[in-house]
C-alpha cells in the first residue's frame, strides 16, 4: 500500500500569505494540519488488508524495474552506454557495496513488507485468514521478493540478522510458494495456484530438486503469464526501463548476442536514427549506438514474473542434465512454437545443446532479472553446463554498505 501525505508548502509562499494577511484588516490567518502517515494501528483491522496486499505488490515493483536495469548489464542482457558511474562499472564486471544500498533497500523491503504483511493479517484474520482471497497472492508475493533476492544477492542478512548463505531466501520462498499453493487450491483461485507451482518450480530446481521442480513445471500451461504491476499514473508506479532507454539512452542492445537476433517477439529490439535518417543516434555517452529495448516500450509496461513458456526451458534443463538431448529440444521447440518461432534441430552433443539452452533461457528470461542467477549458477558448474561470461568478474550483489554499517551482527 503506497500512503502519501501532502507536500509542505515552501517557505517564499508561507511568506508571502503572512504579508498578505497583515495588509488585509479582514484576513484571517487560516491553520492548515498535516494529518500525517496512517497510524499503524488502523492496519490492524479486517479492511485493511486489500491496502497491505498492494502495499507487497507495490514494494516488489518498486524493487524490480531498478534490479532489472543494473542486472542487465551486470550480466550481458544490454550493455553500457551511459553516464552513470555505478553502471560503468557494473558493465565491467565491478560491484560495490557503496554503489548497491538503493537496490538492497528495495529488494528487502519488499521482502519485509510481504513477511510482515502477512504476520499481521494473520493477527488481524485469527482463524479467517486461510479462506482470505488475498491470502494466497501475499504468500505468492512473499515468495517472489524471496526468490529475487536468493537470485541476485552473494548473502542473506534477515532483518539485522548475521550475513547467511544465500540460499536462506530459497528456503523462504519455497515456503511462501507452498502456503501459496495450498490456499489457492483449497479457494479455487486457478491463477494464483500456477504462478506459486511456477514460481515454486524454479525454486527447487536451484535447492537442486530438479524432479520436484519439473513436478510443478508441468502443471503451469505454456501460455500462464502473470506479472508485477506498473503505471504511468504516478512516478513511484513507472516501471523505469523505459525512463533509461527511451528517454534517456543509458543502456543499449548494441554490443550484446542479442543485437544479432531479429525479429524475436522475446527480445524486441529497434535502432533509432538521428534526423538525417541515416546515422544511428547515440547513447548518453555521445559515442555508443543505441539499440532500444522494446520489451517496456511505456511507463506503464508490467514486467512478468512467472511465465509458463520458462517452465518448458526448466523443463528442457532438466533433461539436458540427463543426457536427453532430443527430448530437451522437444521442450524448447514447445516454448519456440508458443512464440512463433521456428524450430530448432537437436545438436549432436551435450556441448551444443547446453549453448543452445543458455541462449533460448536467456531469450525467454529478457531484461526480468532472471539472467544474472543463470549466469552465476552456471559459472559454477563444470563440463557442458558451464557458462564463461562471469568468470573474473563480480557474480552477485554484496552486502551494501548502509547495511554493514548499521547491522552491528555484520
């Protein structure tokens, strides 16, 4: 739930409505009340919690259009062509704590948000909140902010807690995808219970439960999408891929894999020429070619978060990771057709499936802030699975520096 109280008047104004009212003999000097914030306690009743549950939705959007533009280029979704500092060296690979205190705010924030959210409705509803409708998305919400967490950070520090692995938030959101799953399906509520099995999918197979995660995989119909939601209706509601690619062109598709696929609905892309017609305009750094995502083509542009055509690709790892090459590509050929796309011919070796699989997730996960994980995770591992391009560099965001500072378990 977004709250907002009525800006103070600037002082000049104050001024000049005090000069006003001496000179006027029948002026008087009328008293204006900041009502201020809502008192905690009035959250603390039954019709408060449709404002809790878009108080986690907001939280979690907040979070993910600023993640989504600094992963992409901490991994290789976009590339560099800006003027900010932190970015510059995020494209090279360099992640400080000093530069990620925004980003680590906002994740955990919309993780506190949802866990808390949910404690107290949990308070408030006693033994009705299990048949509350919004129960199962709080949960779901919970389990998302978890998820983007355990997927982008080096390590989990829980409310002021000591630095953990980071596979703490796993843990916490396969439970909140869990309580997601049990309380959509005991409601009826289809749509909640695929994103949380969707959602709970991935998560297992990064605990390493492939056989659990392809369970759930199969149950979430390729064309499921559900989303994070955005709006040009106010500035904290803007999804800001499109403030840093349309308006500004900080990041570009130039100089990425990507600049060489067309026509992919899962990586839109266009160029912008200047007004001749001819030359292709640059980014703010007046020298690189911009490429435009159009992926967010809008403020207003919602940004997926679980999605069924991702289930094929797990599905499709899976199966790689068992040897079986034809029927991984039968998955991706699924999630291929879905799109348009035509399909691929199984390789004849591990090695070129698993650069074949690498490229097709990295399509279907585009600028969600997927990429990073994937690429962390596969760095890890050796033979065909393994991915180079996070080698010598920065995996994963570190602990900021405002939490080391202010946490004294760090």
């Amino acid at each position: 739930m977004m709250i907002t109280t009525r800006a103070a008047r600037p002082a000049s104004t104050l001024t000049g409505l005090c000069w006003l009212c001496a000179t006027l003999a029948a002026c008087e000097l009328v008293e204006v009340t900041n009502p201020g914030p809502i008192a905690d306690d009035d959250l603390n009743r039954p019709e408060a919690v449709p404002g809790l549950v878009t108080g986690m939705s907001s939280d979690l959007s907040d979070a993910l259009d600023d993640l989504i533009f600094d992963t992409s280029i901490m991994a290789d979704e976009l590339a560099h062509g800006g003027s900010y500092t932190p970015q510059g060296l995020y494209y090279r690979g360099i992640i400080r704590p000093d530069d990620v205190n925004g980003l680590w705010a906002a994740m955990h924030t919309a993780r506190w948000t949802a866990e808390n959210g949910i404690a107290r409705m949990q308070r408030v509803l006693g033994e009705g909140f299990d048949e509350h409708p919004l129960a199962p998305r709080a949960h779901f919400l919970a389990g998302i902010a978890n998820r983007t967490l355990g997927e982008n950070v080096c390590s989990a520090v829980i409310d002021g807690g000591p630095a953990q692995p980071h596979t703490v938030h796993f843990e916490r959101a396969e439970h909140h995808f869990s309580e997601a799953v049990r309380l959509a399906t005991a409601q009826g509520n289809d749509e909640v219970r695929l994103a949380a099995l969707g959602g709970r999918a991935s998560i297992r197979a990064w605990l390493g439960r492939w056989d659990e995660a392809v369970a759930d995989a199969q149950q979430v119909p390729t064309n499921f999408r559900t989303v994070a939601f955005y709006s040009s209706n106010s500035t904290r509601e803007r999804n800001y891929m499109y403030q840093e690619t349309h308006v500004r062109f900080e990041i570009t598709v130039y100089g990425t894999q990507w600049a060489e696929v067309f026509d992919d609905p899962r990586v839109p892309w266009d160029t912008l020429y200047d007004e001749s017609g001819t030359g292709v305009r640059t980014g703010q750094d007046g020298r690189t070619p911009h490429f435009r995502q159009r992926k967010y083509p809008s403020f207003d542009a919602d940004v997926p978060l679980v999605k069924g055509t991702e289930m094929r690709v797990l599905e499709a790892e899976a199966l790689l990771r068992q040897g079986d090459i034809p029927a991984a590509f039968g998955k991706i050929n699924e999630m291929r057709e879905f799109h348009g796309l035509a399909p691929l011919t199984p390789p004849a070796t591990l090695e070129e499936a698993w650069a074949t699989l690498h490229k097709e997730r990295g399509a279907v996960v585009w600028l969600e802030a997927r990429r990073l994980w994937d690429l962390r995770r596969w760095n890890a591992e050796t033979g065909p699975a393994h991915h180079p391009f996070l080698t010598d560099r920065d995996k994963c965001i570190p602990i900021s520096l405002n939490e080391q500072l202010s946490n004294p378990n760090l």
